[in-house]
C-alpha cells in the first residue's frame, strides 16, 4: 500500500481535497476553533505525504530513471558509460553489441518513446525488473556516412546490484548486426 501512495501522488491529491472538502463543510457549519483546526491539519497531512510521496522512489521509478539515464548515456556515444549500466552477469552478446556496434555509428539520438512498461518482482527487496518499451536511435554510419533512424521494440531484463539496476539481458525486434552491415 505504501509503494502504491509512493508511487502516484493522485491518490494523496484525491484523498486531500475530498477530506479538505469536508473538513470545510464542518467548519462552515460549526465556525468553532476546533472546526479550523482540522482544516489545519487535514492540510498538513495532505502536504506531509506528498512531500514523502516526492522523496521516496520505488523500485519501479528507479528503473525507469535508469532506463533514461542508459538512453542519455547511449545518445553522448559514451561506450564505456554503456558498458557501466551492465551487470556482470549480463548476457556475453550485450557486451558485445556495445562494443562493436557503438563504434560503428555516430548517435544523435537515442529516446525511449511512450511509456515503458515495467514489471518489477514482487516484495520489498525486488532483485529483477523486465522493462518493454519502444527505443528510437538517429545515427550516421561512419563509414559511410548515411544517417538514418529506426524504431524497435525491446524487452530489458534487469538486476539490482546494490543500490543501482543494471542490464542482464534485453531482446530486440531488430537484427543490428545484420541493419548495420556486419
């Protein structure tokens, strides 16, 4: 129940101005220092867990944060930054992919379109996270000098490592090998 206040604040909202509304109505038909009170304090609850609202972050947010901060990190052409987000467990090919293919293209863009979404394991200690989304990348090839951008859907398998999600495996709708000449 708490993860779910932390993680919308609409609910706080709601909840606020409904008992705002009453409180109100009490105090409009009483007009006692007590009524004005309450008004006082639904006001102070209402702000009180919205500040804890914004402070604290889910497990849920958290992906989502990493998973713009490894699109941010992909757009700069930071190969080494790229490697950082993955785990040592991660799959062999992903390293690879970094390696081999960053190198090959110059990526001015690098989004995440629409909302992503994230299944984080259940319990308070979630350990893995699967994260579907659509990824859109502007690039020029190098060699050749062509630029072009291309959409894919992608399925991001992560893992908690401490305080930080890093990327165990991800699957793709599109073959970048075979896109990019290799």
């Amino acid at each position: 129940m708490i993860e779910w206040l932390a993680e919308n604040a609409l609910p706080i909202w709601m909840g606020g101005a409904v008992a705002l509304t009453m409180a109100l109505v009490v105090y409009l038909q009483t007009r006692t220092n007590r009524a004005l009170f309450g008004i006082g304090a639904v006001a102070a609850v209402t702000a009180a867990m919205l500040v804890a609202e914004w402070l604290m972050e889910t497990p849920r947010e958290a992906v989502e944060r990493t998973l713009y901060e490894l699109a941010a990190t992909v757009e700069a052409n930071d190969v080494p930054g790229t490697l950082a987000f993955l785990a040592p467990t991660a799959d062999r090919r992903i390293r690879h992919d970094v390696e081999t293919l960053m190198p090959l293209v110059n990526i001015e863009r690098a989004r995440v379109i629409g909302t992503p979404r994230i299944d984080v394991a259940e319990g308070s200690q979630s350990a893995t996270a699967t994260v579907q989304c659509r990824g859109m990348i502007i690039a020029t090839v190098k060699q050749s000098g062509m630029k072009g951008g291309q959409d894919d859907r992608l399925t991001i398998d992560w893992v908690r490592s401490g305080d930080r999600w890093l990327v165990e495996s991800y699957t793709s709708n599109r073959n970048w090998h075979r896109a990019l000449g290799r």
